[in-house]
C-alpha cells in the first residue's frame, strides 16, 4: 500500500523570489477560485500599484488559454502551502526562463499541456513574463 507524502505530492519547496511568489499566489487564487479572484487582484495591485492592470490581465489570460488547451490535469496547490507542486515548478520555471531559454519554455509547457501545439499558451506566458520584468520585477527560479 502506497502511502502519499508531504513530498510526493508537493516535492518542490517554495519559490525564493518574491516576485515568483507573487505570481504563484495569483496562479494558485485564479486556479482555485476563478480568474476575477479578488485576493489575486488585490495582491497585484499592492504590488505593482498603477501599474497592476497588465500583469493581472495577463495572469488571467495565461490561466484561461491553460485550462483551454491544456490535455492532463495541471496540479496546483493551496495558497497557504509553501512547497509546489511539480506543475507549479514548471510554470514558474516557464515564466523565469521563457526569455533567456525559449526552447526550454517550450519543452516545460509541452510536459505541463500534455501536447506539442503551445504556442498560444507559450506568448501568454512571455507576455506575463515581460509584464513583471517591465514593472521591475521578473520573475526567476
């Protein structure tokens, strides 16, 4: 009889950068409460301040075009976890490295989507990506 672990079911520890973990916060809110979330939407906008309203429309967008095209269950745990899931790693990994390695990006979101058409799912991902590099604060693994 398998017995599930905190680290089999999360094997990742949280992310070390804030700005990773702003975005995490908002994927998780999203994922477990609809993209008009009001605690995500709030989070972002303490944080970016006037400029909220990118990052939390791209946020939205990267979250529908993953439910649309997504083939296999993408995992997310809750808010309050500080371990990941492994498809929270490959998202945050994702957005880290969508710029600097595109063809890693590409590889993850294949893994994550269970397909090879991504590339819708992929420019949402860099736009959110580039939102939060934009504002000052990227996100990196």
């Amino acid at each position: 009889m398998a017995v599930n672990t905190m680290s089999s079911v999360l094997p990742r520890t949280g992310p070390a950068c804030p700005n990773a973990r702003l975005a995490l916060f908002a994927i998780r809110r999203m994922g477990a409460h609809g993209l008009a979330d009001a605690r995500a939407s709030y989070a972002l906008f303490t944080t970016f301040g006037e400029g909220f309203r990118r990052p939390l429309m791209l946020t939205r967008t990267m979250m529908a075009d993953i439910a649309a095209h997504s083939s296999m269950p993408v995992s997310i745990a809750p808010c309050c976890c500080g371990r990941m899931t492994a498809s929270e790693h490959a998202l945050l990994t994702i957005l880290a490295r969508v710029e600097v390695a595109p063809d890693q990006a590409r590889w993850l979101m294949q893994d994550l989507l269970g397909h090879r058409n991504v590339d819708g799912v992929l420019a949402s991902a860099a736009a959110l990506a580039a939102a939060f590099a934009d504002e000052g604060r990227p996100v990196t693994a």
